[in-house]
C-alpha cells in the first residue's frame, strides 16, 4: 500500500469548506490551491481533486483511501463507501417541489391518471422515495434548469437540490415535502478503513470535534 | 481445493438455477432472473452461502454429524454497468454445517488463512467482528427503528446510523459506546475490560470473540488476525462471529464469511452453519499487487513435421511420461515455457538442431516438477 493516506476532495462549492476543516485539523493544504494540478502530495497525505460524483467512485473503488464529499451525491451514487463523520457544511435538501398553489390539483389529477410526472437531476434519490411512499411516477431526467420543467408542462413536480429555496421561490414552485438534509461527509474506502483503522479513526475523531464546535 | 481437503472438506457442486424467491439475503435488484417456459420465475444463483444451506437442508435433512463441504463454482450478480464489475465471477470457499461453538469458527478462520497462504498471498489480514456487536445496542432502541439503523450500518452509512438510534432513545453514553465501538479495530483488551458496561448482548459477542482470539492463539493461524468491532457484513443472514481477508492494493475484501445460524431453518432444516467465500477475481488482484502471481510454469511441448502416426505415437510416450504436448504449433501457452520438437520418426525428434531420443526427451522434460495449480 501507498505510504501517504490519499484524499479525494470533491471540487465545487464545498472545496474552500472542506480546507478550511482540513487546516483546522492540522492537514497541510497550502499546495492545494492557486494552480490546477489534480494530485498534489504534502506530508503524509495526498490529495486528488475530482468531480463530487467521482469523489465517490474513486473511494468505493479503493484508488482514494478517504473522501470529502456531499451527501447529496453518495445518495445519488449509490457507492459502497463507508459515511465516517457528517462534517456540518454544504448543508442542501432533496425536496419534491410543484408549482405553488398546485398542490390538490396534481394530486385530484393523480387519483384519475394514476401517475405523476417528475422531472429531476437525480433519478435515483426520486424513485427510491417515490417507491418508499407508494406514488407511481414517471421520471423524466435533466441536465439542468429543472425549475423550468414544470412552467413548460414538461412535469407536474420536480425533484431538486436546494439550498435557500430562492430559486424556487423565483420560479413559482413550493416545497410539497422534503426527501433528506445533505452535508459534507468524510467517507472512507471499506477495505482502507480496515487497514488504516488507527489512522482514519485518528483523523474523523479530530474532524468530528471540530464540526461539533462550530455554531 | 487442496487446503480445502486437508481439513476434512467434501466438494459440493449447488444448482446454479435455483427459484427466485429463494435467492434471498440479497437486493432482488442485484439477482440475475429469467422466466421458465411455464412462466416460472428463475434466478441464476446470487449467493452460494443461501444455495449450499437449501441443499443441504433439502439432502441432509437426516444427517446428524458435522458437514464439511467445499466449493469452486461461480456466482452472478447484477452490477451497475460501467463499474468496472463483473457479473459472473468465481468464487471458493467451504461451509461447515452443524457445529455451533467456537472451535468451529476458529477452524473456518484458520482454513481461510491457510487456503490465501497455500495460493502464494502473505500480504492480506484477516478482519474479525461479531453480527451481534450493533444487535445489543440496538435491543435498547425502539422496534420501529432497528431495520433502519440495521440496514444503515450494513451501508456503510455511520452518521446516519448513528442519528437513527440517537433519535430512537438510545442513551447518549451507550451512542458514545456504539461509536466508540465501531471505531475500534485491534486487540480486544480495552473492550474485554469494559465488557460488562455494554450492553447484553454486545458484551456476549465481545464474550465469543475473546475465545475465539484464544483459540486462534493456540491454532497459530498463518495471517494476522485483527479484531474489527465495527465490521458489519454486507449480507443480512449472519448471526455470529464474521471475518473477511483484505489486503493492500485492492478495494475491497478478497473473501468473506462468518456465521449464519438462522439459515437453514428457512428452508425447514433448523442447523448452526460457518462458513466463508473467496472472490477469486480480487485474490488474483491481490496477487498481480504483490508481484508474485503463481504461474504453471511446466514445460509445453508442440510436435511438428512427422507422419500423423508418428507424431501421435510420440505424443503417447512423452504424455505417459508425464510431459504435456500439443500437436501443431499453439497461439496461446498461458505463460508456460514452449518447447517445439520436430518428429522423425516414432521413437525420435529433433530438438534444437539435434535428432535425440523421445525417451531422453521424456527423461529430461518430466524432471522438470509439474507444479498444477492448486486453486486453493
């Protein structure tokens, strides 16, 4: 095995968080940033920097012994990884979300049709809860710009990511349930845990403590 | 399969097509089905653990004594494409069936040890943990709660098995334990002395993985065992003690097993079971990572020239002496040295220019020990 524990680190809006944790524990990452190399070694520790979706997929598959990533994207991924310690930041929601005002109509038109359409980034985190609470749905899968779909009567719902719930808002949609809160999580390879226990334990304890201080 | 034997392990071929609703213990997403003609509905065999304990309860429902059997046969899993799986992949392992006590679970882990070693793998350890570690934390939770967290922690999913049995009125020291718990991997000392501040049933496991660690001690098991109190196997039927082999280099485990025995009673034949399984996929891999992969490196020798019956009569004598040939020159030797002979006549070739002798031939080719691959 590599001597260094390597990192996978998702890019995106979660990175200047993530260093931010990862200074606080006492992990160099002054190298991480200012040039746009992928892999960037410091003391010990080796850092790739990859897409969220990878992040995952690079962790689940062993060629990163640790990752930081949201949980939004473990729970679109499906990866067999193991979810150490929630880090607190990047905090998003997977809601179900239909034109304001709407709400009894779709559901009068679902008890005749038998089925809604949901237009949705994340097809996996829609069916398994559309599957857990019974509802048939067609999915209809997106890019991007899902707020538009039910404007364009593309869908009658959506299910999206959202932060502050502005651009819902924005686009005339309201929040009809929300499906999960997701935060940063330090994730860990199964076998890497194993091997590296003291190590990996060492390090999420240290990340642990400093997500608890924070207000 | 050698190693396999020398413990007293019979081999055991199960159906590869079983019914799909007995495939159990697994995502039905992940079984491979198929329709009969008659409309039935049919799984190629997802676990051979499940498919091992329905024959033996259907075949053995008499037998009283201990049953050893092993197997090399394949396993089909739905994979998600484009994840670098396979969806049939070879798998070895045994499964003793009747005995319940320790010295059981002592002799599968031992077998496992001796079995990686016998194939050449010195680098793996072997993770030890116990299925009731979480149980008796979460007999302190509330019932609604418990399939969750379970199926959480068979995830990998640790925050959130965590937030479900905090919010189902586990006390928050006993979370602390829990957490504490499934962080801990190594010698059971600092657990063992703490044991009766656990819960009942986590302490009874932590209880039989104390014996099992003396045990071991006495049976001198030929990898490093490591005490993994937060090893949770993927599969649900597991009762008791479980282990996997990891090694470096390779994402996941090259072999897993334990102790399943609530099994056999779903399918009417009430008996304790241990048993593991090799992936012989990601043991190669181990082995490509150590750079010391086991390759047949006897001679193959090709005949050339000659009349058909000539060649053939020396094909005989070289193979009654124990060389391997092949008429006509081969593509393909996997990795084993060629020697190409060119026949004159019955009872002689030339080789490199000289005409000698087959039986010189035979002589200087079958010293040359046959090292077959032992697989397992």
């Amino acid at each position: 095995m590599r001597g260094a524990l390597r990192i996978a680190l998702a890019q995106g809006v979660i990175l200047p968080d993530t260093l931010k944790a990862l200074a606080a524990v006492g992990l160099p990452v002054d190298g991480l940033t200012g040039h746009r190399r992928l892999l960037v070694r410091a003391d010990g520790i080796e850092y790739v920097l990859a897409r969220p979706q990878d992040v995952a997929t690079y962790v689940a598959h062993g060629a990163a012994e640790l990752g930081i990533v949201g949980r939004d994207v473990l729970l679109e991924s499906d990866e067999d990884v193991i979810e150490l310690v929630d880090l607190g930041y990047g905090v998003c929601r997977f809601v179900v979300a239909a034109p304001a005002g709407s709400l009894d109509r779709s559901l009068e038109a679902y008890q005749h049709l038998g089925s809604l359409e949901v237009a949705t980034k994340y097809p996996r985190v829609a069916e398994r809860h559309f599957q857990r609470r019974g509802i048939q749905v067609e999915l209809i899968k997106l890019s991007g710009a899902v707020e538009l779909a039910p404007q364009v009567g593309l869908s009658d719902w959506i299910v999206d990511l959202v932060s502050t719930g502005r651009t819902l808002r924005e686009n005339g949609l309201e929040v009809v349930e929300e499906i999960a809160t997701c935060s940063a999580r330090l994730i860990a390879n199964r076998v890497a845990y194993a091997r590296e226990r003291q190590r990996i334990a060492e390090l999420a304890d240290r990340l642990e403590a400093w997500a608890g201080a924070r207000p | 399969m050698g190693t396999f034997r020398s413990y007293g392990y019979v081999p055991l071929e199960p159906p590869t097509v079983e019914l799909a609703r007995s495939a159990a213990g697994l995502d039905e997403r992940r079984v491979l089905r198929f329709l009969d003609r008659d409309g039935s509905l049919l799984a190629l065999r997802p676990d051979i653990t499940t498919a091992v304990a329905r024959v033996v309860a259907q075949r053995y429902r008499e037998a009283r004594g201990a049953l050893r059997l092993a197997y090399f046969t394949s396993v089909f899993r739905q994979e998600h494409s484009m994840r670098g799986s396979e969806r049939e992949y070879d798998q070895a392992g045994v499964e003793l069936i009747g005995p319940s006590d320790r010295v059981a679970d002592a002799e599968v882990v031992a077998l496992l040890a001796d079995a990686l070693r016998a194939c050449g793998l010195a680098t793996a350890e072997i993770d030890v943990g116990h299925a009731s570690v979480l149980d008796g934390f979460l007999d302190e939770v509330a019932e609604v709660a418990r399939d969750d967290a379970r199926d959480r922690a068979r995830a990998g999913d640790l925050v959130s098995l965590l937030e479900i049995v905090r919010a189902a009125g586990l006390a928050p020291a006993r979370v602390g334990q829990l957490r504490d718990a499934f962080r801990h991997r190594g010698p059971l000392a600092p657990f063992a002395e703490r044991r009766d501040q656990l819960p009942p049933r986590s302490a009874s496991a932590v209880g039989e993985l104390l014996e099992l660690a003396e045990l071991l001690e006495a049976a001198g098991v030929s990898l490093p065992v490591r005490y993994d109190l937060g090893l949770v196997a993927p599969l649900g039927y597991y009762t008791g003690i479980t282990f996997q082999a990891i090694a470096p280099g390779l994402g996941s485990a090259i072999a897993s097993g334990g102790r399943y025995d609530g099994l056999l009673a779903r399918f009417g034949t009430d008996r304790a079971a241990t048993g593991f399984g090799i992936a012989v996929p990601h043991l190669h891999q181990a082995l490509v990572a150590t750079g010391q992969v086991a390759i047949d490196d006897a001679p193959l020798v090709t005949l050339e020239g000659g009349t058909p019956s000539h060649t053939l009569r020396v094909a005989a004598a070289l193979r009654g002496a124990g060389v391997s040939v092949a008429i006509g020159a081969v593509a393909e030797s996997a990795g084993r040295p060629v020697v190409a002979l060119r026949v004159i006549d019955g009872t002689r070739v030339e080789r490199d220019g000289l005409v000698t002798p087959v039986a010189d031939i035979a002589a200087d080719l079958a010293s040359v020990p046959d090292r077959r691959e032992d697989r397992g």
